[in-house]
C-alpha cells in the first residue's frame, strides 16, 4: 500500500529536500504540501518548488484543510509550529515524523499530550549515518566507562538557531545513559576563564556556526595516552530527507506510540 505523505514547511530548505525524497520513494507519494498561510507561495505547484516539474499538489496554508487527504505528517519547522500541526493530527489519527527541535520543557510536556493517540518517529536526526553513530557511541562508552573525558564537538551553518545542536544532545544522552550520569547535570556548554581542572564526570559540548555546513559531529573519548574519535559529516541534506521518509512509510504501520530512528533501523 502506498503511504500518502504530507509535508510542512514545504517551501522551505529542508520542504524541499522532503519532497525530492519522497519522489525518490516507491513506497511514498507526495499528498499534500503546507507553508505558513502568509507565504507568497500560496498556491504553487509543489512539485516545481522543489525543482521537480509539476506534480499536482498544492501548497495551502493551513493543515486543517488537508487532513483528509494524508496518512502521515512530516515535520521539520519550529518548536510552536510543531506543536500546533501535532494537536491536529492527534485529533485526526494521523501519524508524524518529527524532525524539529529546539523543544523546552514545556513545550516537550505539551507535545507528549498531543501526540498520544497516535504513532510518531520523532528524531534529533534522521540519517541513518548518525543513527549508526549513535549505536557505536553506546559501546564505546561502555567499554572506555569512566576512563576517558568525553567531549562533543558539532558545526552547522550560520542558519541555525539552536545550540548545540539536538544532535549533539542526543549523542551526550546516549554517551551520559551508558555511563549511569545524569547529563542535565554533567554537561558543560563551552568554557571561559579560569575554569579549573577539568571533573572527569562532565561532558563538554563545543558549538560552531559558519557558511553552509550541513552538520558535522564529533565525539571524542580522551584516555592517557590515546583516544577515540567517532565522527559523522553530512554533505548532503538529501540524507535526512531519505531517512525521514523512509520513518513515515515505517511509522504509518505501527501502532500508537513514540519511536525513534533506531527503531526504524532495527538498531534496538
């Protein structure tokens, strides 16, 4: 059965980029394209805005008016956005991918609420190249324990508006959870001054924003004399956009529930 796929913030960079996956897909088609009611674009061929040729489907402005016509939603905007998109499709039945990020606590809270009823995948990043990181990250931190310092360095363009990255965040929960700490209490955000010896406890995170860097990620485990490096660069946006259609046709079959790449990859 073909899954009909929805995106929103279908004009955008990463709309696009969804777009082209999901023709990419033979598992896939493109049901309904959505952007912010006030955009210029307003009723273009979402098929010519992602460079693609004409494909019939129209970008609208509101959800609400195409919930019939999907099975699942593909999310990658903002934190208040999303939320929104996610009391509409918890009220219909429909399933999500979400790729947003930058959630506080309670706009976290509010999510779990909305989504409830239905089944998500929601990722801090869809490759599966990250995704795969993420496994070797749990074994090395099991294997090197409480030996070595661990710390995360990410890059991204000089568009993005969270810090660190929720990529980055994932990777230290992954690393904090195999070691039994807490990372909301042992991890460092940058350092200045005198900051003193370093607690080998801590996890520190490094953030860099500059020219059109797609992400770059790495995590390194320093023991004396060696370390280990385990590192993803993505060149391509085209390697979340597969990744996250290859969610929806997953997610559309399962189950209400909250799941996450790993699942989809069978890395559970």
């Amino acid at each position: 059965m073909t899954v009909r796929v929805a995106v929103t913030g279908a004009a955008g960079r990463m709309g696009k980029i969804l777009i082209e996956a999901i023709a990419l897909n033979e598992a896939c088609v493109l049901a309904a394209a959505i952007e912010r009611p006030e955009s210029s674009l307003i009723g273009a061929d979402a098929g010519e805005l992602a460079g693609l040729g004409k494909n019939g489907v129209t970008l609208v402005g509101d959800l609400s008016a195409v919930l019939d016509d999907f099975d699942v939603l593909i999310d990658f905007t903002v934190p208040a956005a999303t939320l929104a998109n996610a009391r509409l499709c918890g009220g219909a039945g429909k399933s999500m991918v979400i790729g947003t990020t930058g959630f506080n606590a309670e706009q976290k809270a509010e999510l779990e609420a909305a989504i409830a009823p239905i089944a998500i995948c929601q990722a801090s990043n869809f490759s599966t190249g990250v995704n795969l990181c993420f496994k070797l990250l749990d074994m090395a931190a099991r294997v090197l324990g409480d030996d070595v310092d661990i710390e995360i360095v990410e890059a991204h363009h000089r568009h993005k508006i969270d810090a660190p990255s929720g990529t980055a965040l994932s990777m230290g929960h992954v690393v904090a959870d195999a070691l039994g700490r807490d990372l909301e209490k042992v991890a460092v955000y940058g350092r200045e001054g005198q900051t003193g010896a370093r607690e080998r406890e801590t996890i520190g995170f490094a953030t860099v924003r500059g020219g059109d860097v797609v992400g770059d990620h790495t995590v390194s485990f320093f023991a004396e004399g060696e370390r280990v490096e385990i590192t993803h660069k993505a060149s391509s946006r085209m390697s979340f956009g597969r990744g996250a259609v290859r969610a929806a046709a997953w997610v559309s079959a399962q189950a209400a529930g909250r799941y996450d790449m790993q699942d989809v990859l069978g890395l559970k």
